[in-house]
C-alpha cells in the first residue's frame, strides 16, 4: 500500500459518522430507541408463505419499503438501502459529497455485501435475452456508488461470508493509518433473500424461533438485512474541521481455521489467532478490553467455540453480549452493524443485552451479562464466518474531537 508523501507510517484512525438501516428502524435515532425500548425486529418470514416447508422461518427484516426512496427503478434493494445510509453518515459526518469530490484520491470507499447485484441477477436470467446489460449491472455495483458519491481513491469490495464487514472495517483502517487515504467510506449492507434462507435451511441452520445465543436451547439463526456504514477519518484531518468522534479504531486481526467449509474449528484456532492479532495489532493488554459483541449466531457449534476462543484468549471473561437474536445474522453486514454496536458501548456507554437468552450454557461458561457492566474504554467486535473466516476490531473511547 503505498503511503503518501511525508505522511508517518501510522496515524490515528477516528469514526466521525455512522449511517444504520436494520431490523430494528430505518436510522441512528429509530435504532438506540427500539434498543432502550427492549424490542426485537425478527418476525415471521412472509415471503416463504408460498412455501410449505419453510412455514417456521422468522427474520430480521426493516421496513424499509415503506420510506420509499426517489431513487430509479434500476437499483436493486442493497443499493437503495445502501444510498439512504451513506446520505445518513455523511451528514452525520457533516460532510458532502463535494466535500469528497474535494479529497479527491484521498478518499476511497471499502464495502461488504454478499448478496449486491442478486436482484439483478435474478433479472438478468429472466431477461438476459432481451436485455443483456443486466448482467454487467451485478458487476457495477460498487462502481456506481463511487461514482454518486464522487469518491475518486480507490474502492474495494469484500465477500468474505460473515466475517467481510468487519474485514472490510480493517481495509478502510489500513488505508487511513498507512497514509494511503484521508477519509475512508466503510460499511457493510445486505438484504432478505431467498438465496440465503434456502441455503441455511438445507443446512439445517435457522432457528425455529427467535434465535437464542449462548442458550442450551439455541438451535440456529436467523437471517438478517440491515444497511450499515461508518466515516473513518484521520485524525487531525477531523480535527481540522472540528468534527465529532466516536472512538478511535486501534486494531485488527484477520485469520482463517482452514478446518471446514461450514463448520468452525471446535478449538477455536482462527477465532483465537484473529482476537490475539487485533489486540497485538492495538498493542493493547486484554484486561484493558471491557466489552466483546460477540459473533454469537444461536448455533450449537459456533457459540461454543467462540466462547472457548474467548476464555482462551482473555482468562475471565469481559462482558460478552451478542446482538444477533435483536437484528437477526446480517451476513455481509453482520460484522459493520457490530462494530456499530461496540461503538455505542464506548460513546454511549450503552451495552446491548442478549436478549432471548439464558446465558445457561452447558458446562462452566459463566460470563458476565451486559447489563452488569460500568464504563467501558475498549471494546472488541468478532466476526467468525463460514469457511473459517475470522476477523476481530478493536476500538478505544476518546474524548469528542
């Protein structure tokens, strides 16, 4: 990666806006109060009405059709989700997109998704005769929204199963530490498909209820969708214009166990090597760590060896909550709508609960609840996919810039 002219090696990596569409409201102030009112955003599955055996499934879908955005036909859901959400953290932000126009190649866009273009896809093997283009628009994707939003540094798509937000969060942290970019649009979004409900109930992986992690009645997932990014800004840059901060991203570990297609490590390898890395990376002491969003999906193998990695990794274990049986297992935004919840537990000191659940977890796994905790200075996001995929972020409080 090649670093700007006379810029330091390091520097430091701030979070100024924050843009979030899920199961749980369609912005930032819709999310925190359904969070305060204690309420879930799974439901029942209508579009498997049509089918019989998949009569059971709940998901975590928003109500994002209702806001109905003035955007063209040709846009696929992900997209349109995705436009409303970056408009949300720039403002946030108080940035424009002249102001990105502006930063010119020191502005770059990273982005998750598993599922953007699948619309189109879908149209494109229904039409293709009739229309071709449909098949060059699964591959724009990402193009066209650095193109809307004038974002003229390099873009980056990443597609690692559930563990791609947060790799992508470590992409976007790299760029800006290593001087390769002053602000850094990043974020993960993914929708309700039948592509992916069909894929987990073959594999017998969704939850016949509302998920439950961490519970020794947990019996699988549910699937998400949810729109999430963040404005990742070098420091003195923001502090230039007088921005408000989050917190500060101070490192990342990325791993893979090599174990099973589907399967995690029962040891935990990746999990654990992709924990050390980030607290190593951060050169930071794991006693320093207050909170861990936890991956947690509400299966029986994941949830065990994540809390095996954890107790691995940290000896006593720090607050640990997942946040999955709220918003329903985003996919390719599973690990952007973490990291914002790990962010409202340095800048809010708001520790989402697991709700649910029990935390009644065969064998000695005591561990605290979110709720039995004080003020929290760092916090640790994990993302543990299929494939062996493992990444982890660690962030820090600070002081608002």
């Amino acid at each position: 990666m090649k670093l700007a002219e006379g810029k330091p090696m390091e520097r430091k990596v701030v979070v100024t806006g924050i843009g979030i569409l899920c199961a749980l409201g369609n912005n930032k102030v819709e999310v925190l109060k359904a969070l305060a009112d204690q309420s879930t955003g799974i439901k029942k599955a209508e579009m498997c009405s049509a089918y019989k055996d998949l009569e059971y499934v709940k998901v975590g879908i928003s109500n994002f059709e209702q806001v109905e955005l003035n955007h063209p036909e040709e846009l696929d859901k992900i997209e349109k989700m995705t436009k409303q959400v970056l408009d949300e953290a720039l403002r946030d932000a108080g940035l424009t997109v002249q102001d990105l126009e502006k930063e010119g190649l020191r502005a770059s866009f990273s982005m998750s998704t598993s599922l953007a273009g699948t619309d189109h896809l879908l149209k494109y093997l229904d039409l293709g005769k009739q229309d071709p283009m449909w098949i060059l628009k699964t591959r724009a994707f990402i193009s066209r929204l650095a193109a809307a939003y004038k974002i003229g540094g390099g873009f980056y798509t990443t597609s690692s199963a559930c563990a791609a937000g947060t790799a992508g969060a470590g992409i976007a942290f790299d760029l800006i530490r290593n001087g390769a970019a002053d602000v850094v649009v990043t974020g993960g979004a993914d929708h309700i498909s039948l592509f992916s409900i069909f894929g987990f109930n073959a594999l017998k992986s969704l939850s016949r209820d509302i998920s439950k992690p961490f519970d020794a009645e947990r019996d699988g997932i549910n699937i998400g969708e949810a729109s999430v990014f963040f404005i990742f800004e070098e420091y003195e840059h923001a502090k230039k214009r007088n921005a408000h901060c989050y917190g500060e991203i101070i490192g990342y570990g990325l791993a893979n166990d090599a174990y099973h297609i589907t399967s995690p490590d029962p040891k935990g390898a990746g999990a654990i090597q992709a924990m050390t890395m980030a607290l190593q990376d951060a050169k930071a002491n794991k006693e320093e760590v207050g909170y861990i969003n936890a991956h947690g999906t509400g299966t029986s193998a994941n949830d065990q060896m994540e809390l095996k990695a954890i107790r691995e990794v940290f000896g006593d274990f720090p607050v640990v909550s997942s946040t999955k049986s709220r918003t329903g297992h985003c996919l390719g935004a599973a690990g952007s709508i973490e990291l914002y919840f790990s962010l409202l537990s340095i800048y809010e000191g708001l520790l989402p609960e697991t709700w649910n659940s029990r935390l009644d977890m065969e064998g000695d796994w005591s561990f605290k609840a979110a709720n039995d905790s004080g003020p929290i200075e760092y916090a640790l996001s994990n993302s543990f996919a299929f494939a062996g995929n493992a990444a982890s972020i660690l962030i820090r409080a600070m002081d608002h810039v």
